[in-house]
C-alpha cells in the first residue's frame, strides 16, 4: 500500500559513495561484490569523477571521488571519510518535484536541476530533511 508523500512514487536508482581512489574502490567493488563497471565519467560542474558500478540484480553503486579539492565531495571525505554520501531516488519532473517540496518547506541543497552524471537532472534535499541522509533526485536525460 502506498501512502501520500510530496515525492512520488519512484525507485532508487543508485546508492553514491564517496571514495577517495577510484580505482582501487572499482576493483574492491569488482572483487568482493562482484560488480561491473558500467560507466565512468567526469562531472566537471560538481568537481567529481563517478563510476558506476552494477551489483547482480538491479541495485548500482555509484562511486565518487572528488576532482576539486575544495568541492561538496572533497569537503564530505574530510569530515566524515568514505562512505555512504546520498541515496538518488528517481523522479519524472525535478523541477516539479523541487517545488512541491520548496512549498511543503523541506529544506533544500539546490533549488533548481542542474547536470548531473549520465546527462540527467538532478538536484539534493538537504540531510536535515532525512535524518542525515543526502538525498539526490535525478531526472533521466530526455
């Protein structure tokens, strides 16, 4: 049964994870979890790169390690260190999604898209809004 929520019904899409080498992340995750390189690229807006990474099933991985030494990742690894940095959920409107919220006055990171990887829209409810979970809509690229 599905309850009302200002977000609607959507799956997840990735779990991020700030990393801070890549490469040696993609073969941990390639050799303990066996998971699949399913693409690589940089986010030169956001000072990232990102690998995404195919578990059996349906669940990917996406893993991040900063570019810019003083971008949102960056600063994520020197307070909390590697680990879990969002759950993206997806969406098909983030800019109507992003109003609803606005309106219901959930606290916001980015109160419009802007690029994300993979060509999509994507934007973050604050941690605040979910017990300390980042929170990423991302809307597929048209």
């Amino acid at each position: 049964v599905w309850r009302m929520s200002l977000i609607p019904p959507g799956r997840i899409d990735h779990i991020g994870i700030a990393v801070r080498d890549l490469n040696l992340a993609r073969t941990t995750y390639e050799s303990i979890l066996g998971a699949e390189l399913s693409g690589c690229e940089v986010v030169e807006q956001q000072g990232v790169e990102v690998a995404f990474m195919q578990l059996p099933g349906d669940t990917r991985v996406e893993l991040i390690a900063p570019t810019d030494r003083h971008g949102a990742v960056a600063r994520f690894l020197d307070t909390h260190g590697e680990g879990m940095h969002h759950i993206c959920m997806m969406v098909e409107d983030s800019e109507e999604t992003l109003a609803v919220l606005e309106k219901a006055q959930v606290p916001l990171v980015d109160k419009e898209p802007r690029r994300g990887a993979e060509g999509s829209r994507i934007a973050f409810v604050h941690p605040a809004s979910l017990g300390g979970v980042l929170l990423e809509l991302k809307q597929k690229a048209n």
